[in-house]
C-alpha cells in the first residue's frame, strides 16, 4: 500500500479509557493513535482521569471528566455510562471541527448516541469502533427483555447512530454478520479491524523460567490460562463446573489472572467446593504481561451462548503472541472459533456442557506434540496478521 502521499487529515478518538490507564482497551488503542501520527494528526478525548490536555507519543490527549461508580454493579454500570458519555459529548462539542474525521469507540456505549447526536450540529465523519455491541450483549445476560419497551428504544437510538455513520470498524466476522443482518440496505460500510498484539514485547518465553509457575507450585500440571476479565460474557459458571468435574484429576490444574464482576463467584465456589485445581491470582501490571501470558501451557477464551457476534476476546491474540495454542469455549460461528478452525491454533468447544469440556481436556492434555505445533503456528499467525502495523494500514485504507 502506498503510505507515502497521505493528506494529513484531523483524527479524533473518542474513548472512555485511553493512557495512563493500563487495560486492554487503552493499551491497543494508544498503539493505533501512535501508528496513525505518522499519516494524520491524532487527537484523543477520553475520560480516563491524568494530566491535564497533554501530548504522548505526538498524539494529544484531552481529558472529559468521568464518575466513580462501581462498573462491577450491572446497573450502577449503566448510570456510569450515561454519565461519562454525556461529558466526553461535552468535550467534544468544543473540539471537534466541521470535516474532522471522528472515531468512537463503543465504550462507553452512550458515546455512540451522543456523538450521533453532535453530528447533526458539526458535520464530520464518524466512525464507530464496534468492540461490544450493546443493547444486543443485554440480552445475552438476561439483563434485560427483547419485549421490553425501554430495549426497544434503546435499540432504535443505536440503529439510527449506526445507520448514519460513514462506516464501522469492527473486531470479527461474526459481528459484521450480525450488524449487516440488523442495518439491512442501511448499513454504512463496514471493515473488520480485529483486535492485535504487540508481538515485539510478548514473546515465547521457557516454561521452566517462569516464576508464577514456579511460585505457585504448578511444573508438574498441565495448567490452563485464563487472563482477564472475570465478567458476565466469560462464560465462568460453565469453566466452574469443568473444573469441579475434574477435581480429583491431579495433572489439569486451571490458573486464573485477573478481576470482574465474578471474581467473588470464583472465590466462593471454589471454596466451597475446596477445589485445589483452581489458582485464582488479582491482575497484575502490564509491565508483567509476558510474564503471565507465558504461565500457561495453553490459552482459554470463553464466552457464554449465543454470545457470538457481541464480543471477541482480545486476550486470544496476546495468547498467540505468547505462543499459546487456543482452547475457545464458544459458538463455532464466533470470531474465534473460525479463526481456530483456519490456522490449526487449537481447538473449540461449544459452551454450556461441562462433561464435553472436561473430556476435551483430558485428550488435549496428552498431545504433547499437537501443544508445540499449535502453538508455533499460533505465534506465526500473530505476527503475520495481528500486529499494530496490520491494524494501522487496515485503518489507513479503509480511510482513502
């Protein structure tokens, strides 16, 4: 692709998480704004408490102000949504110029009405960068009825902002499947910008030097890695109840890293049910990401039924940098499962049958050599398909 004439055009990205904060969605989306500053001039409004209207890495940062609520409390979620997409409206109505080019991203979800909405006053382009598609993951949970009056207009808000923007990037076919089969003959174009790994920092690393095996006892299991959000999409009681099945198999042990909103529900039923085959561990720093992406001996993503479409973990792809072969747990029309079903990186399972899971495990757990060679194919198709550089030249096209 030719980079080299580019008209340097105004970018703005619209976020509720972005630098200092250290999750996944500001980390990637602090590697694409910096991609995109040697092309265009790169703007950041996000409600993610720092300094004051800095400059990182050339791309400058204007700070919304935001709310304290717990975003574990379903409902106190929403309010906080509300909320913090009202304030980045806010901000943006002073900044952004007629002709900009704008990005949202979906979270949080309000942001996709709001900037909708200041559209109709400042005529820019919109982007919308479909990471979770609300109201639709409602259902999913059974937070809400499809009958429900509010839901219904609810979803007519975010038909009407997603029909009139001039194109979506998202993350999977799955949801490019979904958004076309809901948009119809309105539906903007739309480009599969999937989630990615810095592969230069998250490297294969010797499973006997790594230290959280080692200080958790776990050289002699067969351990599977689950990192992340602990949350409602994860699929966590179907992974509970596996892991129950298995409490007397002494060689698959499960290591899990991170925090949400079942983190409590993990906590208590395996004391409860005094598993000693779950290692539950709080989320560490992302200085020590390689260090907890190479405690594994494969990568776990799961997603609850009929979740396909609605999310695609990024945790999948800083797996395979790590050179993990993946074990989904989800739909085979998710993103993921296809992918695993392309590049022989694994194997899938579909959610909601605890016995099935355990006996996949039990099989994978003796192919020693189908592990290794998943697991380099793993590693290559990252860094052939699934870097920042992909995803910044994916953006730039779908620009032109």
């Amino acid at each position: 692709m030719d980079t080299e004439n580019y008209k340097r055009k105004t970018i703005w990205i619209i976020t509720e998480y972005y630098y200092p904060d250290e999750n996944t969605t500001s980390y990637l989306l602090g590697l694409i704004a910096e991609g995109l500053t040697k092309y265009h001039n790169v703007n950041v409004i996000t409600s993610t408490p720092g300094n004051k209207d800095e400059i990182k890495n050339s791309v400058k940062i204007y700070r919304a102000k935001n709310s304290s609520f717990n975003k574990n409390d379903l409902y106190l979620r929403i309010i906080k949504h509300i909320i913090c997409g009202l304030f980045l409206f806010l901000k943006a109505r002073k900044l952004i110029k007629r002709g900009d080019e704008v990005f949202v991203v979906t979270d949080p979800a309000t942001s996709v009405f709001f900037i909708r909405l200041l559209k109709i006053f400042i005529p820019f382009k919109l982007t919308f960068m479909v990471h979770d598609l609300f109201p639709e993951n409602l259902l999913i949970i059974n937070a809400i009825k499809e009958s429900n009056l509010i839901y219904k207009i609810i979803l007519g808000l975010f038909h009407w902002a997603y029909k009139d923007a001039d194109r979506l990037f998202v993350i999977g076919r799955d949801m490019k499947a979904l958004i076309e089969k809901k948009l119809k003959t309105q539906c903007p174009p739309i480009f599969i910008v999937p989630n990615f790994a810095d592969v230069n920092i998250i490297v294969p690393m010797p499973r006997e030097e790594n230290l959280i095996i080692k200080n958790n006892g776990l050289e002699n299991k067969f351990v599977l890695l689950f990192t992340g959000n602990i949350g409602r999409l994860q699929g966590i009681q179907n992974l509970m109840e596996t892991m129950l099945l298995l409490k007397n198999d002494n060689e698959i042990h499960l290591l899990m890293i991170g925090d949400g909103a079942y983190l409590s529900m993990v906590e208590n039923f395996k004391k409860d049910n005094m598993l000693t085959n779950i290692t539950l561990l709080h989320s560490m720093e992302r200085k020590y990401s390689n260090d907890f992406l190479n405690a594994g001996d494969i990568g776990l993503v799961s997603l609850i039924n009929n979740c396909s479409g609605t999310a695609v973990p990024s945790k999948t792809y800083t797996y395979m940098a790590a050179g993990k072969p993946i074990l989904a747990i989800m739909n085979k029309n998710a993103e993921i499962s296809i992918l695993i079903n392309e590049t022989n990186i694994g194997w899938n399972v579909e959610p909601d049958n605890p016995e099935i899971f355990a006996k996949k495990l039990k099989e994978i757990a003796k192919l020693k050599d189908e592990i290794k060679l998943k697991g380099e194919n793993s590693r290559k198709v990252c860094c052939d398909h699934y870097s920042v550089e992909k995803t910044v030249l994916n953006i730039l096209s779908s620009l032109n």
